[in-house]
C-alpha cells in the first residue's frame, strides 16, 4: 500500500496561485463564510471574554444538539427557522439550568456548567441515534462542520438575482444584525461588562444585557456550527477578543482589532489547509492559535518579552542605590 | 502574632492526626476493592471487539440474565472498563470539583487530540501505548500552558482554558483531517475517540485502564494529606512546605492517564462529564474528603455499569451518553433527596423553621398579655388573643390549635377541639410559658444589646430583634448576658424575664 507524505511539499502554485485563479469563486464564498463567521464570533467574543463567560459559551455550542435534533425531527426540514428556534430554546434551557443548580444547591459555576452541557450533548447524541434512520444530521458534522462544502450548498435568490449560497447570506445577515445592535447599545455593553454596579446605579440592568448576549451568543453559534462545527465555534469567539485584549485597553479598539484577525483568520487559514489538505476550520484555529502565541510574547505594553526585559530593568534599578553604596 | 503561629501549629497537628486515621480507614476498603476488580480483569482478559447488543435477541430479563452474569466475554470487557473507568474518573474528578478547576478535566480531553493523532501517526496503527504516550504528552502540555497564559497576561482562566481547549482541538482536527485524507487513513478508526464505545476496549485497553487505576489510588492514599490541603487552603500547604507546583502537576498527570484511557469508552466530549459529575454528587452528600472520594467512585462505577447496560439492553445507542446520562440522574437524585443539602430537606427544614417561628409569635403574644395584666391572669380567651396580634378569629383560632396541637397550651373549657367560639377560653402549659419567657428575652436582650453595645438609638432595634430571637440560641444568650452584666430592664423600661424568674 502506498503511503502519502503527511505534510506535502509546499508548491507555491497549489497553494497560493490556483485557488484563486482557477476556482476563485469557490474560494470567495469559503473565504467569505469564513471572515462572517470568525468575524461575527469575534465582536460578540470581546464581550464574551470580559464578562468571563467564555465557558459558558462553550456549554451553550455544545447543548444546542439536542435543541437542532429535536427541531428536525419536529419538522422535518433543514429550515433555517426552525433550527434557531430550537437552538436558542436549548440555549435558554442551558443557562436557566446552571443557574438553577447554582442557586439550589452548593455546586458551584463550573460544575454546573459542566454537568448541564455534557448531560445535553448526551442526550442530543442518544436522540441522533434512536432517530438515526429519520435525521440527516449526523454528530459529526455538527461537532466538525465543513467549510469546504459552502460553495455546493443551495443558493439564495433575492428575487430572481443569485446572491450566494444559502450559509453565507444567512451569516451575513447576522453579521448586519450584530453590527447594528452593537452600535445601537455599545454604552450599555460597555458598562455591564466592566462595572454591573454602575451600570445598575445608572438605570441600566444588567441582567438584561447578560441574558440578551446569551441570546445572542446562542444564535451566532447555531448559524457557524455548520460550517465551522461546535468546538471550533468556540476558538472563533475567544482567539480574536483575547488576542485583542493582549493589544489594547481600549475595548473600541479591541473590536476592530478582532474583525481585522477575522479577515487574517480565514485568508491564512483556508491556504493553510489547501496546503496541507486538512480541514478549514482547523486551519483557522490553528493560524488563531500561532496569532495568538505570537501577540503573546511580542505585544508591546503586556508581552512576555516587555515583561522579561521590564524585570530586568526593575532588578537593575533596585540594585542601584546598594551599588553606590558600596 | 505568636498566638497566630500557634494556632497554626495546632491545626497542623489535628490535621495529621485526623489523617492517620483517615488513611487507614479508607485504606482498607479500597485495598479489598482493588483485589477483586483485579481478580476480574484476569478472568476478562480475553476479550472481543465487537458491539455487545449484537449478541442479544432474547427478552428483557433474559438480557439481563446474561448481563449480569457476565456471560459473553465482550459483556465481561464493557463492564469491567466503564467500572474501572467510573472508579479512576470519580476519584480525581473529586479533586477537581472541589478546587473549583471542574471544566479543567473539559479543556484536558480536548486538548489530548492533536496527542492522539500524532500518537497514531507514530507507526501508523491504534498501538494504545503510542497514543497513550502521545496524548499524555499534550494534555500536559495543554494545562501547562492554561497555567502559564493566566500568569502572564490579563486573560481569565476561563478564557485561557477556553482558548487552550479550542486550540489544541483545532489542532487534532486538521491531523485527524489529514490522516484520513492519506490513503491507510480509513482504517484509523481515529472517530471512535469522539463518541466511544465501550463493547470496543480491546485486553490492551483494559491493561492500562487498571494499571491507571492502581497507580492513581496508590498515589492519592500516598499523598492523600497534601492533596487534600492543597484542595482546601493552598497558602496553608504553601506555608508548611508542600511541593505544590509539583503536586499540581502530578494531579494533572494523573487526571491525564484517566482522561486518556477513558476516550475510548465514553468518546472525547463526554469525558469531562464523568470527571465532573459523580464527584459532584458526592460533594452534595458530604462534607468530608475521604467520603467523598469513595461516594464518586462508588457513584462513577454505579453510572458505568448503569451505562454499559441500558447500552446493552438498547442494541446500538452509544455507551458514553448513556453513562453520562446514568450519572446525571444520580446526580439528579443527590440534588433531591440528599439528606443534607438535597432540594427536599431544604424545602422541609425551611417549613418546619417558618411552622416554628409562627409558633414562638403567638407564645409571644401569650406573654404580652399576661404581662399587661401584672402577670396575674393565666387564662385568655381567643378574641384578646386576637386584638393583641391584630388579626381576625379564624387565624387566632388556628394558632391556638397549633400551640394545643404541639403541647405548649390546652383549652381550659373543654379537652375536646370540637367547636371553638371567640370566647373559647387557653391557657399556657408550663412548657408554653417557659418557651414564650425565652423568646421575649431574646428579644429584649437583643435590643438591649443593640443600644448599649452597639449604639443603635433605641428606636430602631425591635425590627432586628423580631428576626433575630428565634435565631439566638442559649451559648449566645449566655454570652450576651455576661457581656450586659444580667440586665433586668429593655430599652424600653420593660422586664427581662431571667432563667431563674422564668417559674409563673
């Protein structure tokens, strides 16, 4: 049996050229999706990240399965409707449930975030299988999704115009929704997410705002899991803002920041897999997760090398007045 | 400052004392336990791959039958590898939970991927050591670097585990993505890492899951003690010398191993679901370590036979699901009815407090109208009663019934509770009056507490003192009489009735 080499040899041609010469279309729609969806996952993740409830979303990405299976087997259609509406009842059942258990009883945040999504994910899988011969999902798919199938997916028409396929104008959408509803209560956002006390002192609650993300946060991940799949959503939302945040302490900045490592996410990403015919998805995390180990040790206020070189500068001017003595 | 060290010392001292005693008496049933889960892996060590509801076409009990008596050598496999697996998940879960890292065990199992796929890479074949080595390697690498990121930037632990978790899945999915694209990629079987099933554990499997197993009881019991400080008090641990860095990483170590092995059975997502959620339950029904570590263990196994079964009753459903799911319903059952925390008790505790309180209200009232008279009448009818609490006859008569009812006063007309009319005639028994004179001196000592020790005006005391009285209990009394020198008068000029007073 022959056996191919893992990692092929880089062809510049392959790998940069042809993509966009002689399937340009394909690659504009993968590269798109990608951008939407990082990009989307990005803003909403800024927020995400400080309120701390990064786990949280991974706990809501992975209990949206059985919320999907049971709205395909209600049914019986792929409709994008449908699906949101199951996702995000599953999504509000998740987090009413880690709050019950944390309010009732003495277990605490993560514990609970744990019980709740591995128990939903258990029963989303178990219906998968009792239904296997009536859904056409399969777990797979939705913990991998596949970016690479964007472009054979049904097209919609805005009248008898093509725009593009289904997936994209959907992410595009959400992507509209999500700009315009930033816009409209970035204060707001902005104060819950640093100082809930004042932001209650000035009329704004934040129970609302939180509950409102979560809602938000539960559509955003039901509409990327398909192309990106469920874990991978996860890295979408935390990779930018956290790579963000190690730049700036201005949270304007840091949005836009995160949207310009989106378009970097998905450009690098995709002709990384091309390259090493791997899946998009995991090309993207994978170039997120070399960003972000960069941004790491080279950012220029809290790096591991400023923060190296500022010990070492501290050590030196402390010593310096025991020097003169001496 | 000295009487700080001291203390310390002291609690050093109790805290191995107790655990000498600890040690051995969870020394002992482990021992036994581990004897013949051993002396059950030898009978199984032959054992097939195959899917265990295939065998079965028989009815219900019959399947059962055959389950339980461990028949078919596959069934033998499935039920010693999810024991094994519940007992080692259970045991270091505990840990987990109760220093608050629970979604740890989350980021761990998808961060063992890319570890898995290189593991298989290394001779191309599901040689278990390989990828055992290989995923051990990168889940300690992945907590490693969850430590490092909180240290050294502004990000939160939940964004580092968050980010680690989907980094390295990220990861393992573009290896995982390229294996199956190279040509001997379709026989990987890489996927069953993803859901599990148990029926598959191969003898080899079953060989590290119990040498896991032993080697993680072995080494808590050894370092039992400082495990458990680090748990509870990591300044504690750090002060009196405990290698912490080091015991944190040999945890992790082990948590790896269990994550590791268990993959196969219960797939990747699910795993961290029995890392969490046995020890959960159990930290519901304890408050003590050692119990706590054998109740997970005990409930890790419950669920993996749980799921090994209704997975075998089912024909074809994944087992993992179905063990998570085994102990999410104890889970489930724990958060109900535990004794001590469970939904129920609390439920229960808070209606016989609040049946409680309204009794001492009443036996109150009782006191202020005997008081208005001098202390000189001792029977009341129910309509004064009623002016004095301010509230219609019914509910009047209702108290009264509840006192008669608990023995603190009797109806003097008539031993019967046929017809009560307004002029129904009570008087207080001897244990009433005596449990109505405490109440009213908490109430009073409190107030009196309040404006003398504490300078509230004299004013804005009863509304405190109304909660607190049924609260204080006789060491606080004590206490407080002591510290006001056995007051006599309230604020308000009026009587505290003492112990000894307390006759009429």
């Amino acid at each position: 049996m022959q056996r191919e080499k893992l990692i092929p040899e880089f062809d510049w041609h392959t790998v940069l050229v042809q993509p966009w010469s002689e399937y340009a279309s394909n690659s504009l729609w993968i590269v798109l999706m990608g951008f939407l969806v990082s990009g989307t996952c990005g803003l909403v993740g800024c927020f995400v990240i400080l309120r701390r409830m990064a786990l949280v979303g991974d706990a809501i990405s992975h209990s949206l399965l059985p919320g999907i299976t049971l709205a395909f087997l209600l049914t019986h259609s792929r409709d994008t409707l449908p699906m949101m509406i199951g996702a995000i009842a599953a999504g509000a059942l998740t987090v009413a449930l880690i709050e019950a258990i944390r309010f009732s009883s003495r277990i605490k945040a993560d514990a609970a975030i744990g019980i709740v999504f591995s128990s939903l994910f258990a029963v989303g899988v178990i219906l998968i299988s009792v239904f296997a011969d009536k859904v056409d999902l399969d777990a797979e798919c939705v913990l991998y999704g596949e970016l690479g199938f964007i472009p054979l997916q049904e097209v919609a028409y805005f009248g008898d115009q093509a725009i593009g396929p289904k997936p994209v104008v959907r992410m595009a959408v959400i992507a509209v929704i999500a700009i315009v509803l930033l816009i409209a209560f970035y204060k707001e956002m902005l104060v819950t997410s640093f100082d809930a006390g004042l932001a209650a002192s000035l009329g704004i609650s934040p129970a609302r705002y939180h509950y409102g993300l979560t809602l938000f946060l539960s559509i955003v991940i039901v509409s990327s899991f398909e192309s990106v799949g469920v874990v991978l959503v996860i890295a979408m939302i935390i990779f930018p803002g956290a790579t963000a945040l190690l730049l700036t302490d201005r949270l304007s900045t840091a949005l836009w920041i995160s949207t310009a490592l989106s378009a970097f996410y998905a450009i690098f990403g995709f002709h990384l897999a091309t390259w090493l015919n791997a899946s998009i998805a995991g090309g993207m995390t994978v170039i997120a997760g070399v960003l972000f180990g960069f941004v790491w040790m080279a950012s220029p206020n809290q790096g591991l090398i400023v923060q190296y070189r500022r010990r070492q500068s501290n050590n030196n001017e402390n010593l310096e007045p025991f020097n003169q003595e001496l | 400052m000295r009487a700080f060290w001291k203390q310390d010392f002291q609690a050093e001292a109790n805290f191995s004392r107790m655990n000498r005693q600890e040690r051995t008496s969870v020394l002992v049933p482990h021992l036994r336990l581990l004897a013949s889960l051993f002396l059950l892996l030898m009978i199984s060590s032959v054992a097939h791959a195959a899917k265990i509801g295939e065998i079965a076409e028989t009815s219900w009990a019959e399947q059962a039958l055959d389950f339980f008596a461990l028949k078919h050598p596959a069934i033998r496999a499935a039920a010693l590898g999810t024991l094994l697996i519940g007992f080692c998940c259970g045991t270091l879960g505990s840990f987990l939970v109760v220093r608050k890292l629970a979604l740890l065990g989350d980021t761990l199992s998808h961060a063992v991927l890319p570890g898995v796929a290189l593991g298989f890479l290394w001779n191309a074949s599901k040689d278990p050591w390989a990828i055992f080595i290989g995923a051990t390697g990168a889940g300690i690498m992945g907590v490693a670097l969850v430590g490092w990121i909180k240290q050294t930037t502004r990000l939160k632990e939940d964004s580092a585990m968050g980010m680690v978790l989907a980094g390295f899945y990220g990861l393992g999915v573009c290896l995982t993505s390229m294996i199956q694209n190279m040509v001997m990629g379709n026989k990987s079987g890489l996927d069953k890492f993803f859901f599990g099933q148990a029926a598959a554990l191969s003898s080899g499997d079953l060989w590290l899951l119990g040498i896991t197993s032993s080697i993680s009881i072995v080494l808590i019991l050894i370092f039992y003690k400082e495990f458990l400080a680090m748990s509870f008090d990591i300044g504690f641990a750090k002060a009196v010398g405990m290698p912490v860095r080091a015991l944190h990483y040999l945890l992790m170590a082990l948590l790896t191993f269990a994550v590791v092995v268990s993959l196969q059975a219960v797939g990747v997502v699910l795993v961290s679901a029995l890392l969490i959620t046995p020890a959960a339950a159990a930290y519901l029904l304890t408050d003590r370590m050692h119990w706590m570590l054998v109740l997970a263990a005990v409930f890790g196994m419950a669920s993996g036979i749980l799921g090994a079964f209704t997975s075998y009753l089912s024909n074809n459903l994944p087992t993992g699901p179905l063990i998570v799911l085994g102990s999410t319903s104890i889970f489930a059952l724990a958060l109900v009815f535990g004794p001590r925390y469970g939904l129920l008790t609390k439920i229960l505790r808070r209606k016989r407090q609040r049946k409680r309180i309204a009794l001492e209200n009443t036996l109150k009232s009782v006191f202020h109208l005997s008081e208005n008279s001098g202390f000189t009448r001792k029977e009341f009818d129910i309509s004064e009663l009623a002016k004095e609490r301010n509230q219609d006859l019914a509910s009047t008569e209702k108290e009264i019934r509840a006192l008669v009812a608990a023995r603190l006063a009797r109806n003097v007309d008539s031993e019967g509770d046929t017809e009560w009319s307004g002029k129904a005639r009570f008087q207080l028994k001897k244990s009433g009056w005596h449990r109505a004179c405490e109440i009213v001196r908490n109430h009073r000592l409190w107030e009196l507490y309040l404006t003398n020790a504490a300078q509230y005006q004299s004013d804005h005391v009863h509304d405190d003192a109304e909660e607190i009285e049924h609260l204080i209990g006789e060491d606080i009394v004590q206490r407080i009489e002591e510290r006001l020198r056995n007051p006599i008068q309230d604020p308000h000029g009026k009587l505290i009735p003492r112990r000894d007073q307390i006759t009429a």
